[in-house]
C-alpha cells in the first residue's frame, strides 16, 4: 500500500494496534481475527472515543450474527477473504 500512495504501519495484535490509535492516523483496517483478541475492539475504541479515523474491516467470519454486532460499529468498508485489493484501494481514495 506504501506503493499507493500511503504511509503504513502494521500492527499484528490488539497490543499493538491500541497505542497506535493515538497517534493521529486517518484509517485504519483491521482484521476480526488478532492473535490476543477480537479486532472489532478496536473499531469499538475508536467510537467511544470519536477518533476521527476512518475503519475498514478484513475478515473470513461469516457468521450473520457476529457480522451483525460488527456492523453496529459502523465500519466505513467491510471485505470477506481474500480480500479485493482493487475494491480495497477504491475505498481508501
């Protein structure tokens, strides 16, 4: 995505990812599925403390019901794997 135009950070757990939510960044993908958690955590951070960041979602749940929950959290993009980068890169601009 650097590529693309973009300056990245990857953070592979809920550890990682929380601290960076403070540091100004205008969006965000996350995946459901992070080795310490559930991602829609983080999604839900960020509307309780109305950071204006922008959340896409990548997941492979398909679950209707966990998909409900996570769409009460307003992502902007939600993508099922594997993911369609051109429809990922259209949403970002």
């Amino acid at each position: 995505m650097a590529g693309q135009g973009f300056d990245v950070v990857i953070a592979g757990t809920l550890a990682e990812a929380f601290p960076l939510l403070f540091t100004s960044p205008t969006h965000a993908l996350v995946d459901l599925m992070l080795p310490d958690g559930d991602g829609a955590s983080i999604l839900k951070t960020i509307r309780e403390k109305n950071l204006p960041i922008w959340v896409g979602v990548i997941t492979g749940v398909s679950d209707p019901a966990r998909l409900g929950l996570l769409n009460a959290l307003q992502p902007k993009l939600l993508l099922h794997k594997p993911i369609d980068l051109t429809a990922l890169f259209r949403a970002l601009k």
